[in-house]
C-alpha cells in the first residue's frame, strides 16, 4: 500500500465546511492513519481544473512580446499565422511544455488540445504536443484532436493526415470546423469527422463559429448525426456561437436537442463573442465545458493559461452575481470539462482520481473572483504545485 | 528649487526608446544634475491611469466576503443593495481609503467617482468619499460627481442635496441617471442636470443604460442639450450602451455628434454590455474615457480597482489584436480619461504633472496584455508604490 496523505482544513466545493480528505495511490480514500499532512489553512478545494478547449500548438509561451501586425480580413489572418509560425518555429516541444507546466500550476490537470493538421504542416504539431505532454504527463493529461484549421474537404490531403494521426495513437478526438461557413460542404464535411470517429472508435469534437440561423442549422445537423451514429455522450461543438445569438425560442429547441443528444458545448467565453445560455443549459441537463482557446500566439496575445481566470471571465460575460450562478461558471471549468473529454472518476469522493486545486476564498465564489495563489494542486495525488 | 529626480531606463510612451525623465517640484521638467535616481529597468511608462467612472462610496473593500443575494430584477437589487448597505456600514470611510490606496499602488493617480445622493441617505456618501480623499490625498485625486442612483425627479429631494453636495464643494460634477428609462422625463432631467451645472459651473457626467432608439434618442438629446448650453468639453455619458447597439448608420451620426459637441463616453466595458466604438471614435475624434464602475460591493462581487487590467479587459471585449490597437484601448484609460475629468498638464511632456505608471513590458501592448507588477507609481512627483 502505497503513502496515505492527509489534507487537513480545506473546503472540499460543496461540503460548505472543512472536511479532511485522505490520499492513496492517487485516488481519494477513507480516512486513516496518515503518513504525511499537509495543512490547506481554510481553502476551498476543487477537483483540477479542465482546459476543455485550447491550442497548444501554436503558443509562443516563454518567446519575447510579437506585436500582431495582421491584417484585419481572416484571409490576412491565416497568411499572417503561416508565414510567422516558420520564421517562430511554431510548433515548439519546448514551449508547449512550458506552457503545459504553467497551466499545471494554476490547477489545470486535464486539457484537450486542438491540433493543427493540413498537408503544410503534416503531424508536425501532434508530435510536437505528443512529446511535451510527454515531458509533464506526471504533472497534466493531455488528449489531442487532430484540428482541420485550414479546411478538410477544402484542403485536399488533410483528411488522410487525421486519419493517420488518429491510427498511430498521436491524436485521441476528431476535430472539425465549421462543416457550411469553413468546409463549403456541411453534410460531406460531417460524413468525414463521424467517418473517422467510427473507424477509430474516437470521440468528436467540432469548432463552429458561424452564426446565426447559418450556425444554429449546422448543431441540428450535428445533434442529429450524433443521433444516428450512436455517439451520445462523445460529441463536443466548440464556441458554438449560433447558440447564443439565435432567437430565445429556437435556442430552446437547440439547447434541448443538445441535452437530448448527449453533446456538450465548450466555450471559452472570449472577446464579446456571444455565450451559451448557462443557466437553461443546466435546467435542461445541457452540459457546458470550458477553454482557454489560443494562448498568446500568433493568432491572439491574450491567454493567460489559468481556468480559474477563465471561469471568472465565463461568470463576469454571463452576469453571474450570486454565489450559486458563479459556482456555474466554475462548473463548466472542472465537471462539464470532465464529462466533455469522458473522464471517470472525476471529483472528490472516495475513489475518484486525486486531481484537485485548492484556492484561498470562504466559498467557492470568492476563490473565483479573486482568483488568488493556489495553495496546493495535485495531479493524481501527486503534488504539482506550489 | 526641489529636489530633482531622475527616472533612468524607463520607455516613456510613444517615444520608443528609453528615454530619461527627470521630475522636480511635482513636474516633468528638463534634465539636470539629479539628486536621486530611480531605476525602472527597461519598463514601459504610462501617465497615471485614470478611473473616469467609479462608485467608490459602495464598496465592501477589505471586508469579508459577502455571498450576494439579491434576487434577479432590477427592484430586487435595489431593495437588496439598500437593506444590506445598513448591515454593512456602506458607505465607511475607511473602506474608502483602502480601496484608493490599492487602486493608487495599481498606477491609478485620478478618479471620477459617483456617489449616491439620495433622501434616505443624504450626503452621507459624499462626506465618507470627502473623508477618505482627504486621508490619501498625497497619493491619488478624487473627483465627486453627485449620483441620483435612486432617481432625480422621481425621488423628491434629491435635486436639493445635490444643489447643496455642489454648493459646500463636497461634489464637483452633477450626475445624472437615464433621463427617459429611469427618470421618466428626458427634457425635465436635462434641465435640472444642466441647470445644476449651469448655477455651480460644474461639468455634468450622466449614466446612461437604456438601449438601442431609446438609448440613441437620449444621447441626440444630450448633445443638443450640451451645444445650447456651451458646456462643449464638459460632458461625458458614462456607459452609453446604446452607443453600441444601434445601426451602423446612426452610430456614425452620433459619434460625430459627440466629437463635435465635445462630450466624453466613459465605458467599463463590463459584463457582456454593448461596448462604444473604440475605431469609430477615435477616428471621428469623439472621446472615450475608461472606468471601473462599482468595485467589490453589494451591486456586483466583481472589480479589481486596477485600470490597466479594465484598459485589458476593454482590449479584449473590443477584439483588438494589434499593439497600435491594443494601445488605443490604454488611450481610454489614461489621455481619455483626463480629457473626461478636464485635467490640464496631464502627459509625460515637460511642464506636465508627474503622475505615472511605470510597468514591464517590451511594448506598451505587452504590459497592457500580461498587467504585471507596477515597477513604479507616482503621483504629482511623489512615490506611491512600490
């Protein structure tokens, strides 16, 4: 039998009072005789928290400032990110594993990642995001969608590149985007992501931007293939804006069909991008995760690689004021990531795995709004930070 | 002659280049043989930051935190905030001064604030926020604006205590509340707002929530309103959410006729709230002021008292990538916010006051993006922080 840990004096989230929690080859155990203790002085403890949504492969962390200098059309966008990433060296092993090794000490402990695949780059980023995961995967798990960033269907050779990255085990999850606004071709684009995800037995996880009745289309078609395909439960529509931007009643149908489906939604609640409705979501059992989405790259320089942050920002778009709406948003960083990458054994019972972060606060809420030091994250029972 | 102090190593904003500041009796002035040097390391060095919108007689400041309660309509919150500002102490001068001498070691040197003059209050927030500017006085300078948060015209009595908060100099500036959505009667509100002004030569600064042609009609009102009464420079609209959701068409006419009437926007850029057209105006000349809006009190759980982490979140909420428009944003935190307050010898130039902020930083986009440590604060030539 392995070490027993005991966490004394912290606020597991929930409980609403200090409760010891006992540590054993990783998991929560009942108590016992401890043979280390280590002192949480009051501070609210929550499962770790999930990065639902990000990509690391293109990050510049540790690199000096790179003033943006993209022009402002999408096309200029992607120009401007290809032509840089070479003169930057992105994707970097090193940087990514800086990167993860942050994350992992402000209480990240599992994250899915969206990978840039497409014949210009070959699988040059999933092995850059294999290695670093690789480097710190006794600090976070990673999983890694093989990410269609520059069209599927309308970039010929991709779709090999996915299933290959999917075949040799680099990549763990289907990605897509945007099958009608990206890919031209919505009903072909989703027979490709569903195809790929019923060969390798992997899950789906789609980026959907496109708004309006254009997006709110495309979740029909998604919740209905997700239907038909039998994956209910491993289907995930990234941003997903259309939900937030179609009209109350049509939203209604969405978010129903969404719970009904099985299919969770991951925002990351950036810029004044419109949000999915939290609080119907949760009366409808619709389940919500979150993300970082790029963290300072050539895309954006804003990122800052700590969900806490990024549950705070979810809550503040969301005009979360009470404690419980708050507790939602902080929902969507630790649960709703759990349930959107298929992690069992997620939480703090007895038996669940001992990933956990533990922040200063009276409750739950605060430790969100002021987002303070983390105290302790552990990553399968081991110490991850500080 | 005092003493003169040389700044050594800074990038003083817009010039690119480390530059040596040299600051004697409060002032920039030329350089010379200094008394003392001061270090700052190759930091970006930014005017004081300047908070043109606050609500600093509400905060909980330092106290425990208060689980918020209030139910979800507006008469809910009210009614919370008013029940529960007894319990509390608000306003406490105390709490006051905590919270501006955190938000001066932030890098704020100048504040608007809007304190609610009310019957059932009285002046009791205007003597509080009196007493704690007079504490800090040495370290950051508060400007009062008299709030009619309960209403003006619908809540008898307050027009008489903001004549009397302006005429004992406890106030300086004449606040106003949604004319048309909260007062009921635009044209009768105006007239007392700028009636006020007129008899106190005080500048006006109106919050302004309602929306879309509402919203848009008002703010046509307000801009006739300032022309006829030659109060061109002295007028802001705080918030002015219509500002953002109106058409394209009519956004562009009352952009221009702010520009040309000289009146300020102060946004928070809270929330998911519509936000000014930063691009627009700056191009049309109209100014935008930043601000932080209430900090930590029954209203609202959130707020940093940090004004380059709202010239951040401003950045963000606006989509801007680039640093020049990264930039643009931290314009409405310092210059913006000083043509708002109508405060001369604001600048880094010689003659100008020496209030700044000094921050890490390769460019002043990247100390805006990563909000570090102040390497430096001062206010009119004094240290504040660190």
């Amino acid at each position: 039998m392995g070490e027993l840990t005991l966490l004394r004096d912290g606020n597991p989230w929930g409980t609403g009072t200090p409760t010891d929690l006992y540590i054993r080859n990783g998991r929560f155990v009942a108590a016992g005789e401890p043979d280390r203790v280590i002192d949480l002085a009051g501070a609210q403890v929550f499962p770790g928290l999930i990065d639902a949504h990000c990509h690391l492969d293109k990050t510049l962390w540790g690199a000096r400032w790179v003033p943006n200098t993209a022009g402002p059309r999408l096309a200029d966008k992607i120009d401007y990110v290809r032509r840089r990433g070479v003169e930057f060296g992105v994707p970097s092993a090193d940087r990514v594993a800086a990167l993860l090794r942050h994350m992992s000490s402000r209480g990240t402990t599992r994250v899915r990642t969206h990978t840039d695949v497409a014949p210009h780059l070959g699988l040059d980023g999933c092995h850059a995001v294999r290695e670093a995961a690789e480097q710190v995967a006794d600090r976070i798990t990673v999983q890694q969608a093989a990410f269609p960033q520059f069209g599927l269907l309308t970039n010929p050779g991709t779709l090999e590149l996915m299933d290959r990255a999917l075949r040799t085990g680099l990549a763990q999850v289907v990605g897509g985007i945007d099958p009608a606004g990206v890919d031209r071709d919505p009903v072909r684009h989703l027979d490709a992501v569903f195809g790929l995800a019923t060969t390798h037995a992997a899950p789906v996880d789609l980026h959907l931007h496109d708004r309006g009745t254009l997006g709110a289309w495309q979740l029909e078609l998604i919740i209905e293939r997700t239907r038909a395909t039998g994956m209910h439960g491993r289907v995930t529509v990234g941003h997903a804006y259309a939900l937030g931007d179609v009209e109350p009643a049509r939203q209604a149908d969405l978010v129903a069909g969404l719970a009904e489906a099985g299919i969770s939604i991951a925002t990351c609640a950036a810029h004044s991008d419109p949000l999915p409705p939290l609080h119907a979501m949760g009366a409808a059992g619709a389940n919500l995760a979150a993300g970082s989405d790029g963290i300072r790259d050539l895309w954006s320089p804003y990122g800052d690689g700590d969900m806490l942050t990024r549950a705070r920002q979810l809550a503040y778009r969301a005009d979360c004021h009470a404690d419980d709406e708050i507790e939602v948003a902080l929902r969507a960083a630790t649960f709703g990531g759990a349930i959107a990458l298929g992690h069992s054994g997620y939480g703090l019972r007895e038996g669940d795995v001992a990933d956990l972060v533990a922040v200063p606060g009276a409750t739950a809420a605060e430790s969100v709004v002021t987002c303070g030091e983390r105290a302790l994250v552990m990553h399968a029972g081991k110490v991850v930070a500080p």
